[in-house]
C-alpha cells in the first residue's frame, strides 16, 4: 500500500512539473510573441514617418527626375510595411484598408515616370501626406497597448475581438478608405476587376433554391440525395448564393451555386480515404469528362500537383480568335486517388470571365531579344493581366540556358504588341 501511494505521490509530482514547465514555456512563448509583434508594430510607426518625409521630398521637385529617388523609396517602403502589416494581429478590415491605401501610393509613384504630369503629382501627393499624418497619428493610437507593454498577446486579442473594443477599427478602416477613394481613385482596370471579383456583370436571371438544388443533383447525382440544408448567403456578400449542404453515406460536404445564373463557385465533399488505386491518366480523363459533361466546353488542361490522397488539376479557358489561353479564367478540380470522385470544385475565377480585346502582334527575331545562350522550349499565345490589371494578349515563352554546368529554366511573358516584358519566372 505505502508503495503504490509513493508510486502515486512520485506520478503527481512529475505531472505537476511537467505542467508547470509546459505554463512556463508557453508564457515564454507568448511574451517572445508579443515582444515580436511589438516590434514590428515599432518599426512599421518609423517606417511610415520615412514614408510621409520621402512623399514630402518629391513635393521638392518639378521634373520627376528630381524626385526619383524619393518615388523609389515610397515605393519600398510602402511595399515594407504592407508586409508589416499582413502580419500583424489587427483588425481584419482596418489591416487590408491600410494595405490598400499603401500599395496605392506605391504605385502611384512608381507610375509617376509614365505620367510625368508634375501638376497632378503634386496635387494627388500633398493631399496623400495630409492624409497619412492623420493616419500615423491614428496607427499610435489603435497599436499603443501592444507597443509599450501595456497588454500581454492574450489581453490585446481579447481586446481586439471585443464586442466594444477599445480602439474603433471599424471606423478607422472606413476613413482609410475614403482616403483611397479621394487620393487615388480606381482606374478603369481596377473597377473593370473590382466588378469582376463582385460579380456585377452577370445579368443572367436569378434561380430560385429548388432550381439551384436541382443544378446539384444534375451535376453530382451520385452525392447530391440527402441534401440536409440550403441558406442564402449573408447580407453584405459580394454576391448572393445558395449554400447547399449535403451528406451521403460517409461523405459530407457542401456546393456553393450564385443566385444569379446558377452558377458553380466551389464544391467540396470530405470523406474517409482508401488505398489509392486510380491511375493518374485515368483521373485526368475523369476529370476532362466531367467538365464537358458539366457544361464547360472551352477549358484545356494546364497542370496538376498531387497529395497523398487526391489529384489537383487546374483547367484553362481558352479563347478561339487566337487560340490564346486566358489564365485568369480557370477552373481547379480535385480528384480522389481511391475512387476517381470529384472531391472539389473551384470555379469562381472562370465565372468571372474576362473581356478580351484584339491585339497586333508584332514579328520578333528572338536570336536578337533573347541572348545568344538562350533557348526556347515551348512558345505560346496567351492572355495574361499586367501591372495596370489590363489583360493582354501575350507570349508565353519556356526558355532556357546553361548556368555553370545546370539548366535554368524560365517563364518569360512578353507583350504582342508593346513587347513589354510583363513576367519573368525561373522555374523549380
């Protein structure tokens, strides 16, 4: 008996220990965390001090030469703390308004040499200093408590999910975008991309939920009997859906169809998986016959990557004018290894479908663009976006070249027309 209570005693005390090692690890672990978060917050407050004064700087000049090294530096240090930024444990809506702003003003400068309107900078910059004085004096305020050590990680999340938090991030978040709506309003690009993201061009009819239950069972009879739930998407959505949620036999899952048009933007089923047992060739045909069965006609197969239990495959639209691939228009589709069933679906890029314009292509000699150790593998048309969101017709280029006894491989995408250099990728 005395045994088994030392036994006992020796077992409650190495739990204890163990427990009181692992709190004090963890606490270690938490005041590391919070230390690093703060100093980031500390170096993105001076970052944007460096920001307003190198703004300041191109006010200087007339001739944008004078202010190019200023514009590089806003550009860097925008770039900076937009990475500081998507970091950091903030407001979701506050952080992704101040990584819009920041990324505007980046921009802005660095297309300053191709719109050398010194009148327009001048007014577009000072009213941009203006606003990111109020800005930085806002940043102090809503990330005090985690700089100077006034909140542990935990206290600052908890204040932070708040129902009435300390700091207002809602409002805050909405006057940084009123600044980037004033300062830098979208472009035409930008608001043809924006309306694509919230779907605003399909002018289809809406389908009613029993129409849109029925365009499940049509494209997925062998999950879609017991469906045991459809919701309409919040209020607030970019665009309103049906959440249909399914379950049959050991899979369960749900399939998301727009109201508008009854169109698929994603599909996913979970289940228990076997052995693999399908064939590569064999799931890429499923997968070719399933979109054609489904309605999509115009998708040729670019790549797959694979998992331990299934097979991704992303499918490209291409366009007939020029037999030109349109890379923004895809749709991924995941295949199980055991069975071959479609297991996901993502077709929210291909519903958004770009508006394509002709385009000259102007005859290249490549021997004299490309270096003489330079070679072509695969040569292409496609259509790709820019720097300005623009979709442009392209050359989609494979080339390679000797780099000290190895291969390097590269994706090079040139523009048709302007032969700008809009994308150059090595490839793994």
């Amino acid at each position: 008996m005395k045994k088994m209570m030392f036994v006992l005693a020796y077992a409650l005390v190495v739990v204890s220990v163990f427990a009181f090692s692992k709190a004090t690890e963890n606490n270690k672990l938490a005041i590391l965390l919070s230390n690093q978060y703060a100093q980031q917050m500390a170096d993105a407050s001076d970052k944007m001090g460096e920001l307003d004064s190198a703004v300041k700087q191109t006010l200087l000049f007339n001739h944008s030469e004078g202010s190019k090294k200023a514009r590089e530096d806003i550009w860097r240090l925008s770039s900076d703390i937009r990475r500081s930024v998507a970091s950091l444990p903030l407001d979701t809506a506050f952080s992704t308004s101040w990584m819009n702003y920041l990324g505007r003003i980046g921009n802005y400068a660095r297309e300053a040499d191709r719109s050398p309107d010194s009148e327009e900078y001048y007014k577009v910059m000072s009213q941009a200093s203006k606003n990111l004085g109020v800005m930085q004096d806002d940043w102090r305020l809503a990330t005090a408590g985690l700089i100077d050590g006034q909140y542990s990680m935990d206290e600052w999340n908890n204040r932070l999910n708040a129902s009435n938090p300390d700091v207002d991030w809602s409002n805050l978040g909405s006057s940084i975008k009123q600044y980037t709506e004033t300062d830098f309003p979208l472009t035409a690009s930008e608001s043809d991309a924006m309306k694509k993201r919230e779907l605003k061009d399909i002018d289809e009819a809406k389908v009613t939920q029993a129409e849109a239950v029925e365009r499940f069972k049509t494209i997925f009879p062998q999950v879609s009997n017991d469906v045991v739930g459809v919701e309409m998407s919040k209020p607030g959505s970019p665009y309103p859906f049906f959440h249909i949620r399914f379950a049959d036999g050991e899979s369960i899952g749900y399939i998301d169809i727009t109201e508008k048009g009854g169109h698929i933007l994603s599909y996913l089923s979970e289940r228990p998986f076997g052995k693999s047992s399908v064939a590569f060739e064999d799931l890429k045909m499923t997968a070719e016959e399933f979109l054609k069965a489904a309605g999509y006609k115009d998708l040729v197969y670019e790549e797959s990557r694979e998992n331990n239990t299934a097979w991704h495959f992303v499918f490209v639209r291409k366009e007939p004018f020029y037999d030109a691939k349109v890379f923004s228009d895809v749709i991924h589709l995941k295949l199980a290894k055991d069975t071959g069933d479609i297991i996901g679906l993502d077709a929210s890029e291909y519903i958004r479908k770009e508006k394509l314009h002709r385009q000259s292509i102007k005859k290249i000699d490549w021997k004299e663009f490309f270096h003489q150790d330079v070679q072509i593998v695969e040569d292409e048309l496609a259509y790709v976006e820019n720097e300005r969101l623009e979709q442009r017709l392209a050359h989609y280029l494979k080339v390679t070249r000797d780099e000290h006894g190895h291969t390097g491989t590269y994706n090079v995408i040139i523009d048709t027309e302007t032969l700008e250099v809009i994308k150059t990728e090595k490839l793994e």
